[in-house]
C-alpha cells in the first residue's frame, strides 16, 4: 500500500490538518492556561456539572467525564441538545463549548440554563455564545480561533475537566495533564508522517483500510471509542460506530453473527488497562467471538502510567489513523460539507 509519509499526507491534506492533531500537547498546555487567565471563581454547586456541547466540542465533555469518572464527587451530566435535564438549576454549573460559538443547540442549551438561575460558563473561540456571555456577565474561556472544532479537541476536554474542579465535581486533573503534554509529545513524533512506516498509527490505518470501523472499548475506551468514530466520520468520511464495553457483551456481540454477509466491519477494540483482569478477559472473549465475522481485528493498548495519558494517547492514536485513512482513500480531511448543509439548510429555516 501507498506510503504515509509527509509528501503522500500533504498531497491530500490541503490545509494541513496533520499539524493541528500533532500540535495536541501544546493545545492541553494552553489549554490550562487560558482557564486559569479566566479567573474562574470556585462555584457553590452541589449539583455538579452540565456540560452542553455538540460534535468535536461536545466531545471534550465526554472525555473529561472518562477521565475524572473514578473520582468523581458529583454529578457530571452531558447535554448533546438543546435540552438540559430538567434538574438544572441554581445548583448546577452549565458549561456551554461551542469552537464556533454558533452552535444552534449550545445556544439553546445556553439560554436555557440562564432561565433556569444555572450559574453558566461558556468556552469558545468567537461567535454569538461569548457575545451572549459577555452581554449576560457569565465567564468566557476564549479558544485561539483557526482551527477545525474537531481539531480543537486538546481545548474542549481540558476546559471540561478544569470546570470540573471549579463545580467541586472532581479533583483538579491539571498535573496529570502536564504529565501527559511530553508523552504526546513523543508519541507525535513516533505515529507522525516523519514517524516509521511501521508505527502504530500507519499500521492500524492500513488494516482498517476498506473496512467499516466497530470502535468499542471499557472505561476510558469507551469514550475514546467514541472520538475515534467521530474521526473516522468527519476526517476520512467513512461510515464508523462506537459502542461501549461490557454492554455492546449483552446486545451487540449476537449482531456481529451475520456482519459478514453485510459489510466488511473491523472490530478495533480500545483497552483501559485500569479496568481490571476480568475485563481484559472479557475484550479477549470479545475479540474471538466477533472475529469470525470481522475483517480484521484489532486490540490497541493505550501508552503512558496515569488515567489521563492513556486517554490522550488513545485519543491521538485515533485522530492520525483516521487522517491516514483519509489519505488512504484520497479524500481531504478538511471537508465537513454535510455537517454545514445541515446547519445552512436549518439556518434558513
Ligand atoms: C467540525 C466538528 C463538528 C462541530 C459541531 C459543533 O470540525 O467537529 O462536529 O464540532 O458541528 O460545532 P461547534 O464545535 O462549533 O459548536
């Protein structure tokens, strides 16, 4: 199969979304700082945390949530809509990501927190959502603009996971994410263009060429699972599905009995080392059972020693090979054509 080394990436990737992913460690640094230098003040909300958010920004929330989920001291609920759950209220902190600040549901979400006396955060790079707060006297958390929401990923999550701590829902990760910033760092430099042939990230993206990802893992597997997928989808535009292990053990695994006779599936299944001996036994079992009927099958390891670097490997790991796959297929990740029809066409409305 064709190389994927810089000239074959550059040939597709028009504007240079390689970089953006490769540029993940410094996104978590400053991240870090941008949340600081919004002096945020601690919130008295028992009711813990809302995070409102869509696609490549709401994404961050459901990271941070895998990441803190052992330590959690309450609630952190995700909010993929316009609706909150109906618990919101002047106990609950509401944080709106939105990269474009445009996101009709986030908007939504946004308002609705305001009527229901929710205290209210909002992060994004520009757009209506900041121009909201500024003019409501909420706190902003401004992201650089230019990026691809997506590529903003290293944004999202740290911003979920440091109003995390300010809702006194969990913990403060903030040195276990300066812990992993080098870490991605070296792994940039091993699954890049200028990395091996042979290296993780190009190997995986050959296997999986042609075939139609069934990403599925345990704990912190689950939610990079979820990344993975959303990054097959937007970056190689290629059909791909998440699901969550041990449940996809329960429903899922009878589907797989006849995938064969349907689509060439892989199932890649996304470990979490963390999540004990019994569940490596059951992504083992897993493995076996569906391997019959899958064109390929993978297990990946995540890299590093903490929570928090394993996810950020596991989430660097899926945005280059699915980059690579898009190089693979000839098609240039930078296009979300369907994505903006959608929102014209509900726009016009
Ligand atoms: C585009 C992308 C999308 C957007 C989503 C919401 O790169 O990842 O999933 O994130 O359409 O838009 P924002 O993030 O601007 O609120």
């Amino acid at each position: 199969m064709a190389p994927l080394n810089r000239a074959a990436v550059t040939a597709v990737d028009s504007t240079g979304q390689v970089a953006d992913i490769l540029s993940l460690p410094d996104h978590l640094l400053d991240a870090l700082w941008r949340v600081e230098a919004a002096s945020l003040q601690p919130a008295t909300t028992p009711g813990g945390l809302v995070i409102a958010g869509m696609g490549g920004s709401g994404v961050g929330g459901e990271l941070a949530r895998a990441a803190l989920w052992p330590w959690l001291e309450r609630p952190l609920e995700l909010a993929r809509g316009a609706e909150l759950p109906a618990w919101t209220g002047p106990e609950t902190l509401v944080l709106c990501s939105s990269y474009s600040g445009n996101t009709e549901e986030t908007l939504a979400a946004y308002d609705a927190a305001g009527a229901a006396g929710a205290p209210r955060v909002v992060s994004a790079s520009g757009g209506e959502l900041p121009a909201r707060a500024r003019r409501d006297k909420v706190p902003v958390i401004p992201l650089p603009g230019g990026f691809q929401p997506r590529a903003a990923v290293g944004y999202s999550f740290v911003v979920a996971l440091e109003v995390a701590a300010v809702a006194g829902a969990a913990p403060s990760l903030r040195a276990d994410v300066e812990d992993a910033a080098p870490l991605a760092r070296d792994l940039a430099a091993e699954w890049g263009p200028e990395g091996g042939e042979d290296s993780d990230a190009k190997r995986l993206a050959r296997a999986l060429h042609e075939t139609i990802p069934v990403i599925s893992g345990p704990g912190i597997g689950a939610a990079a699972a979820y990344r993975w997928k959303c990054q097959f989808n937007e970056n190689a535009k290629i059909p791909a599905f998440a699901a969550e292990l041990p449940e996809a053990g329960h429903n899922e695994i009878v589907g797989w009995e006849s995938a064969a006779s349907f689509a060439p599936f892989s199932a890649v299944f996304l470990e979490d080392p963390d999540a004990g001996d019994r569940m490596a036994a059951r992504v083992g079992l897993t493995a076996e059972i569906v391997g019959g009927q899958a064109h390929t099958v993978e297990r990946v390891a995540p890299r590093g020693e903490t929570r928090l670097q394993r996810l950020v490997s596991h989430v660097l790991l899926g945005d280059l090979v699915s980059l690579y796959a898009a190089v693979l297929r000839g098609a240039d990740p930078i296009g979300i054509e369907p994505i903006d029809r959608l929102k014209a066409g509900l726009a016009a409305r």
